[in-house]
C-alpha cells in the first residue's frame, strides 16, 4: 500500500485525497473476493493513465456489482436453456 499512498499522492498533490481513496477502495472489497491490493493497483492504473481519481474510484465501486448482476444473468440463462 506504500507505492499506492505514494503514487496517488504524487498524481492528486494531496496526502489527505491519496487516504480518502484508499478508504473508499476498503470499503468497497470487504466482503467480497477482490483483494485491497489489486482493487488499489485497479483504481491506480486508471489514475495513472488519465482518469481523475473519483471517477476511478467510481468505476472500481460499480464492479462488484457488476460481477453479481452478469452472475445472476448467466445464472437465469443456463437454467432457461436446459
């Protein structure tokens, strides 16, 4: 988590906004099987090539629901077909 403080900071200018992300990142994963850490590398590779920090951290937050949604969905599919 060092690299990621690090590097947000560097990309926002600001200490307070690198923690804030990070908090936001932490609270989206708990409870599901996304890691803190590739969940912080995902919103850092949006940050670093362009996005601006809460639209990152927007998009990282919708996965998981994402990923539930095309669950169900395939789920409903493979039922009706059988």
């Amino acid at each position: 988590m060092e690299q990621f403080d690090r590097v947000m900071t560097t990309m926002t200018g600001s200490q307070e906004k690198a923690e804030e992300t990070l908090a936001k990142i932490n609270d989206t994963v708990k409870g599901t099987a996304f890691g803190l850490d590739t969940a912080a590398s995902a919103v850092q590779n949006f940050v670093t090539s362009g996005i601006e920090v809460e639209s990152a951290t927007r998009y990282f937050e919708s996965w998981p629901m994402l990923c539930v949604t095309l669950y169900i969905r395939l789920r409903f599919e493979a039922e009706w077909v059988e």
